[in-house]
C-alpha cells in the first residue's frame, strides 16, 4: 500500500453534502480526498440544477462555521414567516420568526450559489484534495484501510470512506446495503418566477390535490422581486406542463398559487425532478459511512433535505474528529455506531411526517379536508406547540452537534 495516495477520509461525491464534510474534516486537520464524477465547472453552471435550498438556522450555523456564508449571505433570501394554507381554505398556519427569535426562521439560497462557495472554499484548504471528473470503479476490504480502485486505475488507501454520491449510491451498493425505496407518482417542477409584489420574506406552502405547492423568497434582482417555486404534481401532467409557454405557464402557476404577488412570469429554465423516498437499511459498514442521500432522500413536502444532509455533516465530522483527537481509530466501529445511532431518530421521524403529510393533503376528499383545515387552524391558535414546530423546522431541537450549535469542532 505505500504505492498508494492515502488519506484519512476519502468521500465519494462532490455535491453539497460531499464538500461540506470535506471542508469540515480538512478544517479540523484530517488528510481529505475527494472523488467526484462530474466536472466541478459543469456542476456549478447556471443551467446544472435549478433548484434552491431551504436553509434552517442551525444549518447556516453549519456553514458559517464551514468558512463560507459570508459569500452565501449576497445570495440568500431571509425566511421571517411560513405560512401553511390548504387550498383555498381561509384557514391556514402562521409562523413569524418574531415568536421565538430575533432573527430569521432561516434563509432561501439557489443550489448554484452554495455549490460555488462549496468548491471556491475546497480549492482553498491544503489538507483537501479533489479528484473530478473522476469515478470510483470498486471499494475493497481491507484491516485498516479501505482501497478504492478509481477509473483510471489508480487507487487510494483511505482509513473512512463516506458515499456522498446521491440516491443511487454505488458506495451503498459496493457496501451491500439495501435501500428501501418509494416512488410517489409525483415530481417536483422547480422554477425561479419574478412577480409584481414584494414576497415580503415570506414563505408560502399551499397544500393542493395532486401535492404541495411552495412559493419561497428570492433576493432581488434587477429590479425584479423573485421567488422559487417547487411545484408537485402527479408525473402523467409533467410533459405537458414543462411544455408550456412562459404565459401559459405562469397562469397554471397562478391558478394553484392565488393573486397574493401580483402577475407572474418564469425566470430562466424549469426543470422536473421525481420524488421518491429513499432509505438506506443501515448508514455504516466496516470503515464506511453514508450521508445525505445516499443515506435517505426525503419528500420535499417541508423543505428539509439538505438540513437533513448538514445534520449528517455536522454528525458524523463531530464523531470521526473526536476520536482522531484522542488517538483513536477513525473508522472502528463504535464511532461509526455513534454516527449512525444519532442521526437514525432523526431521520426516520423526519421520514415519517413528510410521507405523512404528502399522503394525508394529496387528495380531495371533503371530510378530511375539513378535518385538515380546523387542525391547521388549532395549531395555529397553540402557542406553545406552535414554537416547537417552528423550533423543529429551525432545525434547533433535540442532540443538536457542536457545529449545529454555533460551536466549533
């Protein structure tokens, strides 16, 4: 193995989720490589994802600690209210930040911005190396290390491999972890749309019959007010929709959204995603761990997951740098079972109540509907639930890691 490049933890996955472990491990002394199948300028272009990130406050904690929100902040718009509505109902749900803090519930930020502060940071730490565009061709066991044979042929010892690589995992599958995996029947139509009123910093999420249609602030920009929308609709009516015209499209957006910002009319591409739940059996094995969502992709009915993603960042390089602190073994398994028992409960509750949502407002049914709207509107009218709900999405309740807290590694 001495012919071998070595590190401590090699990730496999250069996303949103893969970079920010890599900046918190690097950060904290640990030898980093990684490996990322797609070209990073391609990733970072315009046109690559067109979706944004709900951010929680504990997870712009993560990422303040992480070195690079002071280049996110230009690019992030502020979440000072939710408001939850069912359709039409005059009933809704109200979260104002002001309830429980004196800042924001948390911010909106288009995936390109993060993806580009992500990299510029990486290119910065010399612990940290990237090797993209390159693939993984096989992982091997090994005592100590594990050996991951690349595609060129070249391989690398690393002492903890983690999969970053998204729902289709190749580290899951090479690992021989089974996934438990759903597909709704539903995809997420993603699209930044300008509009005549100013959003206000408010964050809308409208539950319709064929799924949830949310309406989140944009920063400015020329002029323009701005949000983006993550529009779910039953897969049959995708191809028609993505075809419409900009007009046509902006008055389908308006008929499910209402007058509330004035005229509409798209900003850019659209793009369609799938939803599905996606759930890996275990999210470790020997001298190996999962995150994001290799480990579990989530409806995005709320808006968690890449909190959900940071969580795991913030986890895992808390329990991977405590006992390298210590002298201890990075990749043994008590750590790794550290890992994976703090971040299951929190998965799976999070799981639980977004498939729970979805299932119970994707439909029409009168008397449940009815059902809905008084249960929205008796939240609404319970202080003390209602500030642990908005402390849930936060993203400040529970076993909280050090970063989450503002705390360093």
């Amino acid at each position: 193995m001495s012919d071998d490049r070595s590190c401590d933890v090699a990730i496999v996955g250069g996303g949103l989720v893969g970079l920010s472990l890599a900046l918190a491990l690097a950060g904290a002394g640990l030898e980093v490589i990684v490996i990322d199948r797609e070209t990073p300028a391609n990733t970072a272009a315009d046109a690559a994802d067109g979706r944004s990130s709900a951010i929680a406050w504990g997870s712009q904690r993560v990422l303040a600690a992480l070195g690079i929100w002071d280049a996110l902040g230009p690019h992030a718009a502020a979440i000072d209210d939710i408001r939850v509505s069912d359709g039409t109902s005059r009933l809704f749900l109200h979260y104002d930040h002001a309830d429980v803090a004196d800042h924001p519930l948390g911010y909106i930020v288009e995936n390109r911005h993060t993806r580009r502060a992500l990299q510029a940071a990486a290119a910065t730490r010399p612990r940290l190396r990237w090797l993209a565009p390159m693939g993984v061709a096989a992982i091997a066991d090994g005592p100590a290390a594990r050996r991951l044979v690349l595609a060129d042929g070249s391989q690398i010892a690393a002492r903890l491999v983690v999969g970053c690589d998204g729902k289709r995992s190749f580290v899951r599958d090479a690992a021989g972890i089974s996934a438990f995996t759903h597909r709704y029947g539903q995809s997420g139509i993603v699209a930044t749309l300008r509009h005549e009123l100013p959003h206000a910093n408010i964050a809308h999420e409208r539950f319709l019959p064929a799924g949830p249609f949310a309406m989140l602030p944009l920063p400015d920009a020329a002029g323009a007010h701005r949000s983006s929308i993550v529009w779910t609709e039953r897969e049959a009516l995708i191809p028609h929709l993505m075809a419409l015209d900009d007009d046509a499209f902006a008055a389908e957006a308006g008929r499910r959204f209402g007058p509330w910002l004035g005229a509409l009319m798209p900003e850019g591409r659209r793009f369609a995603y799938p939803l599905e739940i996606v759930h890996a059996a275990s999210y470790v094995a020997p001298r190996l761990a999962l995150a994001g969502d290799a480990a579990h992709a989530i409806h995005p009915i709320a808006g968690q997951g890449f909190n959900l993603g940071l969580r795991d960042v913030a986890a895992l390089a808390e329990c991977v740098v405590d006992a390298a602190r210590v002298g201890l073994d990075i990749g043994a398994p008590d750590v790794l079972a550290r890992y994976a028992g703090w971040r299951r409960v929190d998965t799976m509750s999070l799981l639980a109540v977004t498939d729970a949502l979805n299932r119970l407002f994707s439909n029409d049914i009168p008397a449940l509907r009815l059902a809905r709207d008084i249960g929205l509107a008796t939240v609404d009218r319970i202080a003390p639930l209602k500030r642990l709900l908005m402390r849930h999405a936060m993203g400040v309740v529970g076993d909280l890691p050090r970063l989450v807290r503002g705390e360093p590694l």
